[in-house]
C-alpha cells in the first residue's frame, strides 16, 4: 500500500491541473500506522524490516517533496 501511495503521488506530480491531495479510506477500517503482523512476518521471515521502513521513509520524502499539499 506504501508503494501504491508513493507511486500516485509521484504521478500527481505530473499532472499540473493537480492542486491538493487527499488520502481517504473506503471500508469499515483505515489505519494510520504500520501493519504490525506485517513487520513481525517480514521480521520472522527474512530476518529485517529494512526493506518496509525503507518504502515508508520513500512515501514520507515524496509526501514531503510535493508540490502541493497532502
């Protein structure tokens, strides 16, 4: 979902008539934070979490980068 997130706000970035960004949740659940059993499954199973941390700080730089509010 991190990826998906980076991804279209990097797209947003393209497009000019874009002037603010909002993220919203469709469902009964939206989480702010990380997937907990996904960083104790990642930890478990590959020995780091490097690799989720590393795609959060790369959503977290481009949210940051944008030229227009997220």
């Amino acid at each position: 979902m991190m990826m998906a997130i980076r991804n279209t706000v990097e797209g947003f970035e393209r497009d000019a008539t874009v002037k603010v960004v909002v993220l919203r949740h469709e469902g009964k659940v939206f989480s702010s934070g990380h997937d907990l059993k996904e960083i104790m499954l990642q930890q478990n199973s590959t020995g780091t979490t490097q690799p989720v941390f590393s795609e959060c700080s790369s959503l977290m730089l481009a949210v940051r980068k944008a030229r227009f509010p997220v």
